[in-house]
C-alpha cells in the first residue's frame, strides 16, 4: 500500500500526525504517494504572493531558530 489519504478533519488532525510518523519510521519516501485537493494546491501558490511589510518579516523570523539538517534532508543536502 503506498497511497494514503488524510485530512485535519480524521481525528481532529491526529490521523496525518500518525501517518507521518509511520512513514518515517517504516517507509521509503519514494515509495508513498500523497494527494491534495486542487483548492490546497492554490492556496500554496498563492501563499507565495504576498507583500509583507519589514515589521510582519521581522515578526515571522524573529522567533525562528535554525537546526541542523538530520534524516533525508541532511543526506539530500547537496543534491
């Protein structure tokens, strides 16, 4: 089985929280296959065009704190 289909709306969220970890720990990513509504697929999109003021940047880093890369993303890092 490799296609799995979650919302927030299964188990208030906690159904994608399990699913994730599963696939973490048991799963090669490469192997799963996800899926999304269009609308969701939009919304990211267009996420990425807005204007934020100085003070709205400054908020949203302000309390960001970089980690080292671990698992996928430190082995794909000069990919």
């Amino acid at each position: 089985m490799n296609f799995f289909d979650t919302a927030i709306a299964y188990q208030s969220g906690t159904s994608e929280k399990y699913l994730g970890r599963a696939l973490r720990d048991y799963a090669k990513r490469e192997d799963v296959v996800g899926a999304t509504k269009i609308h969701h697929i939009e919304g990211a999109v267009n996420a990425v065009d807005i204007d934020l003021t100085d003070d709205e940047i400054f908020y949203l880093e302000e309390a960001y704190v970089p980690h080292s890369l671990v698992g996928v993303m430190a082995e794909n890092r000069n990919n």
